[in-house]
C-alpha cells in the first residue's frame, strides 16, 4: 500500500507546506494553514505513488499559418449577459461567476438557464447549497417554472460528470456553487484548497470532452475576492464578477478574464419583484434623481469595456477639527485621491490640507480608469468654493503630477455618448478625439485652467453651497 503524506496547504492561496505553521507566508494570513491529506490508493499522490510511461507519444506540430475560425457560441438570450461573455456561452468553456452572498448570482443564472431552455438547448442545474424544492420555489416566483430545466441537488463529481454524460450532453450546466463539490480522489472536507482544484479539473475535463458550457459559481471572502485557490480562475476560460449593493436596486456583471471576448465589459441589472431585468440605457440610471443645483458634483464620462458611461461623482469638503483630516472615498481608489489633492495644493494654490474630504460615485459603481481625474477634481474645486457647475456639462481627462491633463481613449465615444442624454458641452484634454466633436468642447491643458474657470464662474453666479472662501477670492 502507498504511503499516505501528510501536507498543510493554505486554504486562501493554496500555499502548500511540509509542517503547521499559524500564518500563510504566501498571502500574510493567519489561521489559513489546514491539514490536508495526499496519496494512497485511488488518489493523488507524489509521482513516486502513481504509475507512470516509460515514453510519451509524439504529437504533431504547427505552425501560425492556417485557418482560424471563430469559436462557436450559443446565446444565453439575455442581451447583458451575452455582452459580458462576448456574444454568448462558447461551447466546451468554463466560466467562474462570484459576487457575495445574496447579491442574485443564483437568480441570473436561473434567468439564463431558462432562457436557453426556452430556445430547445439543453440545460443542467446542479445545485449544491439547495434542494430541488428550493430551486423550484425561486423559479416559481420568477415564473420560470414551466422552463425545461433539469435539476439536481448533487455534491459528488464523479455522480455529476456520469450522469452528465449520459446521452446527449446538455448545452449548458450550472454548478452551485464550486466550494460545495467533492471528489473521490481527494481525502480532504469540501470546500478546501485540494478539493476546490480537484472538482474544478475534473469539471473542467468534462466541459472540454463533451462540448458543454460549464458555469461554476465561487464564493468570495470578505475582501471581494473569489475564495479558494488562484489557480482555479488560471484554469478557467473566463472569469465574471457579480457586484453591486445592498442598499441599491440595480447589479453590475464585470468580465474581469475572458479568453473569447474583451475584459473590463459590464452588464447591467436591475433588480425588481419579477428578478433580473436588462437596463439598456445604465447611463440614464445612473444620473437619474441627480441634484443640478448642488455644488461638488460632476458628471463624468467613462467607459466600461467597449460601453460609454456617465455617471456623478460627488464630493464633499468641509473644515476639519480632527489634527489628520479625514479622507473616505467609495466607489474610487483612495490613492488616485490622494494624488489628485497633492496636484491640486502643488500646481493650482488649493490648500485641503485642513479640510475633510468625502468622495463618492453616485450610484455605487466602482470607477477604476484614470479618466475620472478631471471629473474628481472639477467636484472637489465646486464643493471647496461652493460653485454650482454647469449642470450640462461633461468631464473626463487624466491628470498628471505635473498638473498637466492628459488625453485619453475613446474620446469620441464618450462625447456621443453625452450628446446622447442631452448635455451641450464638454471639458476634454487636448490631443486624440477632437476631430470627433459632436458636441460643443472646450479643451483644457493645465489644472489651473480648470480651477480659474470654475473660479470665474463662481464669482459671476456663486452656487447653492456656502460662499466662496476668501482665501480662494484672494488667489483668482
């Protein structure tokens, strides 16, 4: 009989040691490190446990040249979601969908597996958090429960892959979720490291063999990262956050990998009493109930992907009593913040270094391109002088450390995208997408420029907010 090693693998990065140890060197984590057992008969061992070929067999080899075709998708019949995948499910891939707990992933995929069964493509449900009943009651208040979708509430692979395939494989198969999975091979309790990678690569294998679309739904922990091993979503062909808030109506699918379409797209959800439904126009969304009268707010242009996206960026800045003033920021990286206060004290004279600033997109969208900077800046200026600014104007542009604004991609997507929902003007960098106006702009070099327009513009209508500071009076 084989040896049976005892090893200890971190269970939030899948660091793997020969001994016990109370924090994961790898990712810092405390308590991470559990005992985990590898070899014997049956399961996966050391290469001296397993038979192995004396010789490997030759494979043919070629080269660039040939013809490429696309790969061939079958449409989910969810417009948001065929965005996010880049036209529809690929045959044969996996997708790795994680979002927090009770944010819908079941309920989209539910939508999804409906919908393709409505289309006559055979769909699979495999839950393993829920029972049948469970699963039919969420179809029922959706009104889905006519829809020709196979359940089961299974946990083993093995059963999972057999059963599978038997027949005709199904066009999609939905597994919820993959910390719930176990396999034979691995004497480990499920949701560990081990077993997490192990059922992901036999699910995996089945996907490619068969043809099949596989979804696997992962668990995220507490930072909003996908729980389990990194290697899973190396392994996958496409990984999608679920996102969005509690307290909000409406989700967000991000593609964050995605090896048959483009990363960085979205898909908008909103959430109502009948489930998920599609927000065509999120730009609208996003801006609705916004406050035109208020300084410290500006509405910014950005892009999702390939979509255009306005939204609000609101600031606030208020005198501090605190001997560190307090920066909070949501929805942005606090770091860009940072910079942009250190451009704005060191290349425009505006001083926050005793104030309180507060800096929120409206909405709880995350905002991650560096576009944003003009749009930052321009509400925390409005906010500092209690100018209201231009309700129909639009802002995008990246600022440097020098105080110099950058230009940035796409720049007549955006604009389009603004003449769309009605704004007359827009505050752009100089440089790529001027000969693509389609509405009027006005192109700013320095943060100076922007800071003595919103100045001159204070001093002739002054704002809602507070009076303008004298010391700002005194510098323009």
């Amino acid at each position: 009989m084989a040896k049976i090693h005892q090893t200890f693998v971190c269970q939030s990065c899948g660091a793997v040691y020969n001994r016990w140890r109370g924090r994961c060197e790898a990712c810092d984590g405390w308590n991470t490190i559990q005992e985990e057992t590898a070899g014997g008969p049956g399961q996966s061992g050391p290469a001296a446990t397993r038979p192995s070929r004396a010789r490997g067999r030759v494979f043919p080899l070629e080269g660039l040249t040939g013809e490429a075709k696309e790969a061939p998708r079958t449409a989910s019949g969810i417009g948001e979601l065929d965005r996010v995948t880049g036209g529809g499910f690929v045959r044969g891939s996996v997708i790795l969908l994680g979002g927090d707990p009770g944010i819908g992933k079941s309920t989209l995929l539910m939508q999804a597996a409906a919908a393709m069964a409505q289309q006559g493509a055979g769909v699979a449900y495999i839950s393993g958090e829920e029972a049948v009943g469970q699963v039919r009651l969420r179809a029922e208040r959706l009104g889905l429960a006519q829809a020709n979708v196979q359940l089961a509430a299974q946990t083993n692979v093995e059963d999972i892959v057999e059963t599978l395939s038997q027949g005709k494989p199904p066009a999609l198969a939905v597994i919820d979720s993959i910390q719930t999975m176990w396999t034979e091979t691995v004497e480990s309790a499920p949701g560990t490291v081990t077993q997490v990678r192990s059922s992901a690569q036999a699910l995996i294998r089945f996907a490619k063999t068969t043809g099949t679309a596989v979804i696997l739904v992962g668990h995220v922990t507490k930072d909003g990262q996908i729980a389990g091993p990194r290697v899973v979503e190396h392994m996958v062909d496409a990984v999608a956050s679920f996102e969005g808030d509690q307290g909000h109506h409406f989700r967000i699918l991000r593609a964050v990998k995605n090896r048959f379409g483009p990363t960085d797209e979205i898909g908008v959800f909103e959430m109502t009493d009948a489930g998920l439904s599609e927000v065509p126009n999120p730009s609208a969304l996003f801006l609705a109930g916004r406050d035109q009268q208020a300084a410290g707010t500006a509405v910014f242009a950005g892009m999702e992907g390939t979509r255009p996206l306005l939204v609000e960026i609101q600031a606030l800045v208020a005198p501090s009593s605190l001997g560190m003033p307090r920066r909070a920021v949501v929805g942005w990286d606090p770091n860009r913040l940072s910079m942009v206060l250190a451009v704005l004290e060191a290349h425009a004279g505006i001083r926050l270094g005793s104030h309180d600033v507060y800096l929120n997109v409206a909405g709880g969208l995350r905002v991650v391109e560096p576009a944003a900077d003009l749009a930052v800046a321009a509400a925390l200026v409005s906010s500092l002088s209690g100018a209201v600014l231009p309700a129909e104007t639009v802002y995008f542009g990246e600022i440097g450390l020098s105080g110099a604004i950058r230009p940035v991609a796409q720049a007549g997507a955006r604009l389009k995208e603004a003449q769309k929902l009605g704004f007359a003007k827009a505050l752009i960098p100089q440089g790529r997408g001027e000969g693509e106006k389609v509405l009027s702009v006005e192109t700013l070099r320095h943060i100076a420029d922007l800071v003595a327009g919103i100045g001159a513009g204070s001093t002739r209508k002054g704002g809602r907010g507070r009076a303008p500071t004298r010391e700002y009076e005194d510098e323009y």
